[in-house]
C-alpha cells in the first residue's frame, strides 16, 4: 500500500516505511531528486493556461532520466515490490510549487508504473481506506516498467564504477 500524507498523519498502529518527499521535517529520510531546480523556460510557461500540463510533462523527463531522481522511485518501488507499506511524507498544501512536486511525482508513479496510491490528510483517514491488500502494481506493464527502470539504473552504475577505474563506494 502506498499512502501520501503529511508527517502528523503517518499512522502508528500499523508498519511503514516512510519517506520524505516535501514535508518540512527532517525527522524522515528524503527522496533525494524529486525536487528539481527549474528551467527558466519552464518557469515562463508556467504563466499560460498549459502550466500544469507543461510542468508534468517536464518533471515526468526529468525525473526518468536524472540518476538521483531515478533511484529515489526505485526505492519506493522496490519497498513495493517487496510487499512492505510505504507512506510518503508530503506538505500540508501550503505551498504551490511543492504541490505541483507532490502532484507530478503521484502522476508518474500512477501513469508509468500503474501504482495505485492514497492520499490522506489526518491519521484518521487512514481507516477508511481499502486495506484488502493486493500488488501496488496494477498492470503487468507496470512490473515490467519497473524492472527495465532497475536494470538501466544497475547499468548505469556499473559504467560509472569501471569508468572511475572500478572503486566502489
């Protein structure tokens, strides 16, 4: 199960892993690269009535071809995938710009990996939700996604590791 929420609603009586997206407390580790710094050409497009279609369509590149970005998904992901709950800690919509991170990042886990996701406000929403269980993953093409993602990614450090003369850290 996956459930977006601010850091004052995680639940307590049942098991997490929890992440931290754009909440302000740094009591949770952070998804490092989910927070980009901004094209000045996608910040003048932000003005016209295609902002968020732009925005998404932007974030969805950047955050698909960004190493850092890249690893932060497949970590939600792989808790996922191995059938662990995750809450991801997300700002209490007091803020724009990381409303449309928050948006943006639930679009790309929903369109490119078919996650099915909740969004809860207090810990009291938390009991309403369906907690029939089930894959997270709601496409086989979703799976399969995920897995080209995590050999590319497996990939991609290999060739750094030989190009730095094979020191691993």
């Amino acid at each position: 199960m996956l459930v977006f929420g601010p850091y004052s609603a995680i639940p307590q009586n049942e098991e997490f892993v929890v992440y931290n997206l754009t909440s302000l407390t740094q009591f949770v580790p952070r998804l490092n690269g989910l927070i980009p710094k901004i094209p000045q050409d996608i910040i003048t497009t932000m003005m016209t009535d295609q902002a968020e279609y732009t925005f998404d369509v932007w974030y969805y590149d950047y955050v698909t071809s960004d190493p850092d970005a890249v690893s932060s998904i497949l970590t939600v992901l792989g808790s996922l995938y191995n059938g662990q709950n995750v809450y991801i800690c997300i700002t209490e919509y007091s803020d724009a710009f990381l409303n449309m991170i928050n948006e943006s990042f639930m679009k790309v886990l929903q369109t490119r990996y078919g996650i099915r996701y909740a969004i809860i406000n207090n810990a009291l929403d938390y009991e309403y939700l369906d907690h029939s269980g089930g894959c997270d993953f709601t496409t086989v093409d979703g799976i399969m996604q995920f897995d080209r993602d995590k050999m590319d990614y497996l990939a991609f450090i290999e060739e750094n590791n030989i190009m730095r003369g094979g020191v691993r850290f």
